[in-house]
C-alpha cells in the first residue's frame, strides 16, 4: 500500500520553561511561544535562579528562556549549580552588553527585548534541529559574528588608599579574589582594591577576559601557556600560576579559539 508523502511523523514538541523574575515578561514570552511556535510547550516558570534549578530538576526541559539581569543575580548563574546542562539555553535580556558572555557559555541564541517574533522562531527552530540531533558546529561562530561589537572599557579607575590609580585595561595579567578585596595584577604591580571580584563586571562582560575559577578573572592576551598536567591550569606571561576549574575547561578552551 501506497502512504500519502502528505502525511509526516509528528516531530516530539521542545519542552521549555522560562526563568525571568518579572511575571508579566514571563506571560508575555509563554503568549508568543504558543502562537508562533507550534510543537514547544511550556511545562514551567521560574523567578529566580534558584526556583530555575528546581524546576529543571523536577522537569528536565529541552530548551531553558533565560533572562540574564534579575534582582540580586545574574542568570548566568544557572551554570554554576548546572556546570554540565542536559538542556540548551536562549538568553533574553534588554542589554545587548552581555552577548559576548552569552557565547562563551555556549548560548543557542540570545535574543533582546522586546523580543521579535522573526527571531524568536529561528532561535525555537535552532533548538529544534539540534535536538533532532542535527548537529550545528558554527552555531556559536555565527553567534558571534551576528552580534554588533560591544562597546569594551580600556581603562580602570582604581581607588587605593588616598590615590586614584588609573590602569590600562590590556596590561592587567588577572585579578584574584580576597574575600571583600581584589588584587589587580600587572606585570610588575600588585594593587590591593577594596572591592569584591564579582563587582568588576565591566572586565566580566569584556571579551578578553575568562572566569578561569571563583577567584581568578583573565586576560586571556595575557596568556603564556595552557599545561594540561595535574588537572590544567595557567601560565601568565609574569610567570604566575592560575588555577583552572575543571568544570570551566571547556569553556575555556572554546574562549581561546577565537582570540
């Protein structure tokens, strides 16, 4: 018997949840993903990152809406309680700034509020064909080139005791965390600032610089040498030693590709 070519294997629906801490964000988003893009279903919501990773748990979606800039946080933190996601993420945010940290955490897409429907389903259909097991290995290349270059700081102003210091941004070999203050490190100065690492986040969002562990940001220019032994770790180009974290190699060694 003939079957009709009309009649297809209904694909298996991307299940999603949404993380975003605005309730009203969260409605709007669910609204256009049930009117634009047949065959995903929303199984869950989540506010925070912390109510994100119970829901992932409880759930285990496909595909994770993320929002970067919530209260208190950062989405980006999903990935340190999820350092091995099963599931693959569409960043949504209104700050274009953040795009380039986007890709190093190996974004499907990243979309800008408001968000447009035409960009909305590439990113749904993105997450379609790959879990159809149609692998895309330029999707983060084309990521990348997709996105407008964002503006990046090239100098810091530092306050240290009775003193502004002010420091070159392409000079500065790493920053190491100590408790409530933050060495910044250059070839031959060390400068003790009173400020906690995570509150340098215009090096975080700076494409030359790499989160290597929770006490270590780099410039990755700076880099000398990449020694697998013992785990991996760092070589700086003063010589310095800089931990690596295991479930941060990948990342890292996709950061580098593109330097």
């Amino acid at each position: 018997m003939t079957h009709s070519t009309d009649q297809q294997e209904t694909p298996q629906p991307v299940r999603a949840i949404i993380v975003d801490d605005e309730a009203r964000a969260r409605r709007t988003l669910e609204k256009l993903l049930q009117d634009y893009c047949p065959g995903l279903e929303v199984v869950g919501q989540a506010g925070s990152v912390v109510e994100a990773v119970e829901r992932i748990a409880e759930l285990g979606p496909d595909l994770v809406f993320l929002d970067i800039e919530m209260p208190n946080e950062f989405g980006f933190a999903l990935f340190d309680h999820c350092p091995e996601p099963a599931f693959h993420v569409v960043f949504t945010t209104a700050y274009q700034q953040y795009a380039i940290q986007a890709f190093r955490v190996s974004a499907l897409d990243y979309l800008l509020k408001p968000i447009e429907i035409e960009q909305l389903t590439k990113a749904v259909e993105k997450a379609r064909e790959v879990l159809n097991g149609k692998l895309m290995a330029e999707k983060l290349q084309t990521l990348k080139l997709n996105m407008n270059e964002q503006r990046r700081i090239t100098r810091l102003v530092l306050s240290q005791n009775n003193e502004v210091v002010f420091v070159n941004v392409a000079d500065i070999q790493y920053l190491e965390a100590d408790g409530s203050y933050t060495y910044v490190v250059e070839d031959q100065k060390k400068l003790l600032v009173s400020k906690k690492l995570g509150e340098f986040t215009e090096l975080e969002q700076h494409p030359d610089f790499f989160r290597t562990h929770r006490s270590f940001l780099v410039n990755l220019r700076q880099l000398d040498r990449f020694v697998r032994n013992d785990g991996g770790y760092l070589l700086m180009r003063n010589g310095h030693k800089i931990e690596l974290s295991r479930n941060r190699k990948d990342e890292f060694l996709e950061a580098i590709r593109y330097l």
